[in-house]
C-alpha cells in the first residue's frame, strides 16, 4: 500500500492507474487483458465465447467504483446503448500517476519504452466524442503489449499521438518561404518494428472517399517536407480496422481507401507502403514487418531452385537505374531472339507498394532500360509476386495514367506461395503445373 497525495493506493489500484494513464481511458474488460496479458488475451470475452465473467473482473470494477468514489477516475457512458463506461483518469488521477511513473514536470518523453511525458489534463483526455474509436485503438496497443509478452526478442514499440503530432510550416512551392502556411500533422499511432516506423490509422469505416482523400493529402504534404527537411521517412501506413471488417467484405472498404490514397499519395506510393489489418491480426503485420529479411532470403532460396537450371540467379538494380526506390529485384530468362524479364515484389494481403512499384516500372521502362545493359533485348515482362501467407488483394487504381495497360500486366503475373513447399499460380488462382515456371518459349 502506498500513500500518494493523501491517498491510499494499493498495488492493484497503482497499476490500474498506470494502465489508464497508459492507454489514455479503456474499458474494464481492456484493464483486465492489460493487467493479465496472457490469462485474458484480446477477444477473451466476445459474444459467444464464454458465459461467465472472470472473477478477476469483478475485482477490477470494484476497484474502479472506489477509484471513482476517491475522485482519482471518471467514467463516461458508452454509444449506442450506454450500457458500458470507459474509465480514464481524472486531473487528481493524472497527478498521481506522474508521482507512480516519476515523470518530471515538462519533460516531454518519446512514447516507447515506457518514456512517458508531462502533458496537460486537456491533452491526456480520450477523445470523447470518438470513444468507439479511441477503444479499437485501445484494442491495438493491446495486441502489441500480447506481442511483446509472447516474443522475447521481438523488437517493436508503440505510441499515441501525443509523441508524433507535429506542427510545421510548408509551402506548396517548397522554395517560396512568403507562401508557407501551418499544418498540423497528427496520425492515430506509431509503431516502430525493427528499425521500420509505420504510421498507424484506426479505421472503423466511417470517414467516405473525400474524407480519406484529405487525410492522405495531408500525409501526402508532410512526406513532402518531410523529404524537404531531411529526415527519416517511414516504412508505411497502416489500416486497422474493426474485426467484423474482416467478415462483412473489407475488400470494397480497401477499394475505396485505395483509390483514396492513390489519387493523393501517387509520388510516394513505390515508397511508402499502405497496408490494412483487421485488429485481431495485428500479430500477422508485425511478424511479416519483422521477418522480412529472413522471408525474403527463405524466397530467394526457392527461386534460386528454378533459376539454377537456367544458369540464372536474383540480381538488383537500385535508383541509379531511373526508379524511385531502393531497389528492383529481377531474373532473366533468355531466348534466341529476345530474354523474358521477370521481376519480383512482394505482396501480402492487403498492401499497396507492390502495384506501385509494377507500374512506376512498367510506365518508366523504356526509360529504364536505356541506363540497364542486362535489359537490351527484353522484350516480355512477367511480375511475381511472392508472399509467405495471405494472397494478394490486388485493387488496380482508376487514377494510374495506364489503368488498362496494368492490368494486361496483371493478367499475366505469377502469385508465389513461399510458406512450406512453393506454390505457383496465375492471376486466376489456378496452380501452374509446369515444372519451371520461370522457363519460357
């Protein structure tokens, strides 16, 4: 028991405290999977799956009424039906917790690893007219606490948006200091896996296609002066949505915020990759984030084993060639009067760099291929995509300059299945039986 600001805290309420200073309010259900990770993971009380309250539970709402009763929480009424609160701390609460976490007055922190900050009660305060939102962020954070815990050496990170917010000064004509206006740059999270940062946005579907647009335009601006001030620019953006997103037909949802974030975010999307995730399948995007390398050399492998009998191995070109990325993996097949061009990318699930890359390389090619001697008698190309678990879900946006040529390429493409045994199928899904598919006549 310690006594902090006259009050008497025991070390079930102290870390109460520090979870919701934590995560800025949850429920009392998102408490207890937060104090006991393991025991009750995400979803341990979905409708349907169990009947019974855990006594644990019961402990917590005990302890939340007499946290309330001391002034130290406040809770607010749940939409629609208000049946349920999300609990958050109070001013006295949120001083408190400065004293639990010895935060300094004005020290800011960095959001990771427990380096909390100083902010004001205005700022602390969850969101309360967006309380649906601010727990499917809640849910988030959790499934990164739950990685954490269940992979030692996995090294990830999260924060909210008070770590990353950002006011800046940008002008459309860059070199025009007279015309620069201020921006405010705020996405929902960040997460860091490895040495790659991913922006994060909660998406419960109800922003619409000009709402979505206006968000990646101001991604679209601050990427811009980002790149104009030298400094780090993120792996990606990430999409995560609601469960039930997953069951009731997403793919029209990632059409739509597809065709939003190419119509804005056409000159980064070869570099900046936007990916979507149901919330309940966050561990699958941070395992892929974190064992890319390992998965890129476990498909480099099985190619080698195809490019073997055609005395043939993965080579690279790199921006030098004319591409607005890092690099362009490719294998070539010859023939007698012109070789058969084969580049591979990775595509898994719902992300988009894949087919940004294809047609900033089919659009550019020509271009291409005057600064690439290997490229002098290409005259087919065929796209592979490879991917461990989850097939590509493949949007061809309306706002590339060759939406038609794209998809003749499309058509054409190779689907390579990495996990286990190597599978290859068409763009149909059928499996291509042919011994060597990288063989060509």
């Amino acid at each position: 028991m310690k006594i902090v600001a006259d009050k008497a805290i025991s070390l079930q309420k102290e870390r109460i405290l520090k979870a919701l200073f934590k995560f800025r309010g949850s429920t009392a259900e998102q408490l207890l999977t937060a104090l006991n990770p393991t025991q009750y993971p995400y979803g341990f009380f979905e409708k349907g799956t169990t009947t019974k309250r855990p006594a644990k539970l019961f402990k917590i709402y005990t302890a939340l009424s007499e946290l309330c009763i001391d002034g130290l929480v406040v809770k607010d009424p749940i939409p629609p039906k208000n049946k349920k609160y999300l609990y958050s701390l109070s001013r006295l609460g949120l001083e408190i917790a400065h004293m639990l976490y010895d935060i300094e007055p004005g020290y800011i922190g960095t959001g990771y690893n427990n380096d909390y900050g100083d902010f004001s009660y205005e700022v602390y305060q969850p969101p309360r007219g967006r309380l649906l939102h601010h727990m499917l962020l809640v849910d988030f954070f959790l499934q990164m606490e739950r990685l954490k815990n269940e992979y030692e050496n996995l090294n990830s990170e999260y924060r909210d948006n008070r770590y990353i917010s950002e006011k800046y000064q940008w002008s459309p004509g860059e070199l025009i200091k007279d015309d620069e206006k201020s921006y405010f740059f705020r996405p929902d999270a960040e997460i860091k896996i490895q040495d790659k940062v991913y922006w994060v946005e909660i998406d419960r579907g109800t922003e619409f296609f000009e709402e979505l647009k206006n968000k990646f335009e101001g991604y679209e601006r601050y990427l811009n002066y980002l790149s104009s001030m030298d400094r780090h620019i993120p792996e990606g953006i990430l999409f995560v949505t609601e469960k039930r997103e997953q069951v009731h037909g997403f793919k029209r949802r990632w059409k739509t915020v597809t065709e939003a974030f190419f119509s804005k975010m056409k000159g980064w999307a070869a570099r900046v990759n936007l990916s979507a995730i149901s919330v309940d399948k966050v561990d699958e995007f941070v395992l892929r984030e974190a064992e890319e390398k390992y998965r890129f050399a476990d498909f480099a492998k099985k190619v080698g084993y195809y490019l073997s009998p055609l005395n043939e191995k993965l080579r690279l070109i790199d921006a030098n060639s004319g591409i607005s990325w890092e690099r362009v993996v490719f294998s070539i097949t010859p023939g007698n009067e012109s070789d058969h061009l084969f580049i591979y990318e990775r595509f898994e699930g719902f992300e988009t760099r894949a087919i940004a890359r294809v047609n900033e390389f089919i659009s550019r090619f020509s271009e291409i291929k005057r600064n690439v001697r290997e490229f002098s008698r290409i005259k087919a190309i065929t796209p592979v995509f490879y991917y461990h678990d989850a097939a590509a879900a493949t949007v061809i946006p309306r706002t590339f300059d060759n939406p038609e040529q794209i998809d003749q390429f499309l058509k054409s493409a190779y689907y390579l299945k990495t996990k286990g045994e190597p599978t290859w199928r068409n763009a149909i899904g059928e499996v291509i039986n042919t011994n060597n598919p990288l063989v060509t006549r």
